[in-house]
C-alpha cells in the first residue's frame, strides 16, 4: 500500500462487532404451552419413524382418552350431588315461604321464586347425572 493511501485510509479499531451492525431490540417469549406442542410434534415425527415410540405414544393417547371420559363423567355427577343438596336446601326454603304465604305473611311473588329456583337446581342436579349416564355408555 502506498504511503499516501495509508494516510488517508480510516485508523482500524479493534471490534467484536461492526459499528453498522443492527441491535436486536428484544427477543420474542415463547410461551411453554407453544414449546409443549413443538415438541409433542417433533415427537410424534420421531414416533412415526420408530416402531416403539410409536406403541408409547398410542398408549399414553388411549390412556389420556380414557382418564378424561372418566374425569368428566365424574365431574358431571359431582355437579349433580351439587346441584341437588342446593335444590333440597331450596326445597325447605319453599316450604317456609309457602308456610308464611298461607299465614298471609308474604307475597306471592317470594313463593313462585322460591318454586322456580327450586325446581331449576333440582333440574341441574338430574340432567347432570342423566348426561353421565349417558356418557357411561360405549
């Protein structure tokens, strides 16, 4: 290099990095339930492909199938027994207002409202375990 181009050439400094490099202002987060299904994905890619974890993978899904059937036809008729002790409990509401309508202590319109909320959750409480029962079956 000739004398003149190195005086006018730009002094070199000692960088890790460019000075036009552009700077990464923040990095996305991903959240676990994403990362959950990335890897269940790559998974199911690698079960493909091999015999054995193909066999776990139908396991664990025919056991996940049948362990939430169970759960939700428990659910239903703990919602049941649920909806049917309010529905007692509003049931000797009835019969207190109905006791106090015919003293002529109170209007009719507590009476009918205590009936309807009464046989609304007596309503809950039995469709509830008939959809478990239906749901018993194959």
């Amino acid at each position: 290099m000739p004398l003149a181009a190195k005086r006018f050439a730009a002094p070199m400094r000692c960088v890790i990095v460019a000075p036009k490099t552009v700077k990464i202002e923040a990095v996305s987060k991903v959240s676990s339930l994403r990362k959950l299904g990335t890897a269940a994905r790559v998974a199911g890619n690698v079960a493909g492909r091999n015999r054995t974890l193909g066999a776990i993978m139908g396991a664990v899904r025919t056991t996940g199938r049948s362990f939430t059937r169970v759960a939700h036809q428990l659910w239903l008729e703990v919602m049941g027994v649920f909806f049917l002790i309010m529905a007692m409990s509003f049931a000797f509401a009835t019969v207190r207002e109905y006791g106090k309508y015919h003293a002529e202590g109170a209007g009719a319109g507590r009476l009918a409202i205590a009936v309807c909320v009464t046989l609304s959750f007596a309503w809950f409480g039995l469709s509830s375990f008939w959809r478990a029962k239906r749901k018993s079956r194959p």
